[in-house]
C-alpha cells in the first residue's frame, strides 16, 4: 500500500485519536499482541504523545499485509472497532474506515498516480462529511430553535429581534442573555417591566428549516438570571409545553463539557443566521480567549447567530454557548458549557441539578 489519501487520512487519524488504545504506548503494545499484528509490534516506533503513537502506528502498518486476511492497518482498524459496543460512535466510524483502507490497499496505483489520489479536487485535505454524521446533525437540529423576541421600550413595542436556542433538558433551553435582553451587549440595562414583557412575547420556532415551516414554543419563564446583577453571557429559560407537540418527543442536546480543544478539534454550529432558516458550519478552534471562560473559533457565523451551540466534530457534544464576534480577535467567540455548569451550581443550584438528571440519563 503505497499511501492513504488525504482525504481518508485525516478522518482516520481523528477517529484512532478518540480511541483510548492509544493513551499510552503500553496501551497500544496491548491492543497489537493479537496473533497477526505481533509480528511488527515490536518494531512500533514509541511514540512520545498520542499524536505520535498515532501517526507511527498507520505509516508501520499502512504496508503491511497479514496473509488470507488483506492489510494490517485495515485489520487492526477493524480489531478496534469490534471492541466498541454498537452504542459508541467510535464502531461504526472505525469499521467504516476499515472498509475504505481495505479497498485503498487493492487499487493498482500507477506511475503519479498517488500524487494525484492526494491532491486531486482537494489539494488542501479539507473534511468531508459522513453520510452517518449528516444523519447526526438533523437529530441535533431538532434540538435547535430560532428565537424571536419582541423589544419593547417604557412598555411600547420598539422592534424585534431574532437569535439562536437550544435544549439542554426537555423543558429547558439555553441562549444568550444579550438575546432575551434584546440590547445588543451586556451592560446595557433594561428596565424590568420591558424585559417582562419581552419574555411573554418571545417564541422559539423549532423545525425552521424553510419558508413557511416550523413550530412555536412560547416561554413560560426565565430561571436565570434575574438580570438585577452582572452575570455571564447566559439565560436559562422555561418552555411552556403543548399537548399536540410535547418537548418531550423532541429531544435535546448531549453536553461535552470537559472535551480537550486543540488546533485539531473542529468545531460546527446550528444556527439561525439573520434569522434565516437552519444552517450549519464548522471550522477550527483556535485558543482561549481573553474574556474569560471563553473560547475562539474560525467557524463561521452572523447576526442572529448568538445563542447557538457549539458541537465537537467528534461525539457531537455541546462544548460552548457561542456569544458572537471577538472584533479584537477578529475571531469567534464562545462561552464554555464548563462555565456555564459552574456558575449555575454556584447560583441556582436546582437548575443545575435539574440539567445534571436530563444529561446523565442521556448518556
């Protein structure tokens, strides 16, 4: 096998980087003690992180062939995925990629023939996307509402404008306090009345996803904050059911609070741009940022876009609450689920509670 294509590469690499075979180099020597993968065991290359051990596992196996069972890479891709249960993403994803190298691995390659299965139509190695994963996204999407809130000034409409929210529990969504507070940025006070009025008036439209269709919540209260004190970027708020249409049935969004962010960690977002239809799109994280709990990302968005969730590619959990344009940075920014966890445990203690039993019966 001459070489994988970049456009098999990359996924694969992320795919075994998830796997915890390769935490460390004991782990790994364990995973290729079976009978057919001894033979170049020892001759593994040790690897001084999990990138390493990674990229030095498929450059020694990506060669080699195991006699009556096709190649040694494409075996011990399809090994590990036999010992993931059916539930974990990790054994779909795996034993698809052992089907793609295995195939990989009986093309006759000719003469230039490899430069151009790595360059050709995506000379860049740009992901593609999963037929399983856009199966993913649509579950997540119904989770996913455009937010509509009527702003009102010494108790007179004065406009309205539109965001992005989601469901954390059945009942509960999230989006951003600048949205239910319709001012633009934080630190702008609005008075009491008018936010209570904005809250009556607001509707979350579920299933957005063209002209002329979708499904309307109202809220039925805002659990945090009470906006009488500065707070994150953050609102929690309560639908108000209906009969015909329970939240219930809808589902809502697995949280990943704890996910490591890297260079490598890519980063997609439902959202209702300018008050659009559904879209979505991913790009890259890219550090910390300045304000705190927060994080910077290139995936793109627009007005109307706050309030989103912000998925890891990988497991398609919820890692931050996105809250707009780093103009500084000229970046995205996000607020961290970890922070939002945190500050809910330390303020409302119930609410927090209550997130933490939908989550865990989630998972």
């Amino acid at each position: 096998m001459p070489g994988i294509p970049k456009a098999l590469l990359i996924p694969l690499r992320e795919t075994l980087k998830s796997c915890d075979e390769f935490g460390t180099q004991d782990q790994l020597y364990s995973a290729l003690s079976v009978e057919e993968l001894r033979p170049w065991r020892d001759s593994l290359n040790e690897g001084r992180n999990q990138n390493q051990r990674v990229s030095f596992t498929i450059a020694h196996l990506a060669d080699k062939q195991i006699k009556g069972k096709g190649n040694a890479l494409a075996f011990f891709v399809k090994m590990l995925s036999d010992i993931y249960d059916l539930p974990d993403e990790r054994h779909d994803r795996l034993s698809s990629l052992a089907e793609q190298i295995e195939w990989v691995s009986n093309v006759p390659i000719r003469p230039g023939k490899l430069e151009s299965m790595n360059s050709e139509a995506n000379p860049a190695g740009s992901q593609m996307i999963w037929i399983s994963e856009a199966e993913r996204m649509l579950e997540c999407a119904r989770s996913v509402a455009r937010i509509d809130v009527q702003t009102f000034s010494d108790g007179n409409p004065r406009g309205s404008s539109t965001g992005t929210a989601w469901l954390l529990t059945p009942s509960l969504a999230l989006t951003c306090r600048h949205v239910i507070e319709a001012m633009g940025t934080l630190g702008t006070s609005i008075n009491p009345k008018d936010l209570r009025m904005q809250i009556l008036s607001t509707l979350l439209t579920f299933d957005y996803t063209a002209g002329g269709k979708g499904l309307q919540y109202k809220i039925s209260s805002l659990e945090y904050p009470s906006f009488e004190s500065p707070s994150l970027d953050y609102a929690i708020i309560r639908l108000e059911d209906r009969s015909d249409k329970p939240l219930h049935d809808r589902g809502y969004l697995r949280l990943d609070s704890d996910s490591p962010l890297t260079s490598q960690t890519s980063l997609y977002i439902i959202q209702h741009p300018l008050g659009h239809p559904q879209q979505i799109s991913g790009d890259l994280f890219v550090k910390p940022s300045t304000s705190p709990g927060c994080i910077l990302y290139r995936t793109p968005t627009n007005p109307g876009t706050s309030g989103s969730p912000v998925f890891n590619r990988v497991g398609w959990g919820v890692v931050a609450l996105h809250n707009g344009e780093n103009t500084e940075a000229r970046l995205r920014e996000g607020l961290l689920m970890k922070e939002v966890l945190s500050d809910l445990m330390m303020h409302r203690q119930d609410i927090y509670e209550e997130i933490m039993v939908a989550q865990n019966s989630k998972e």
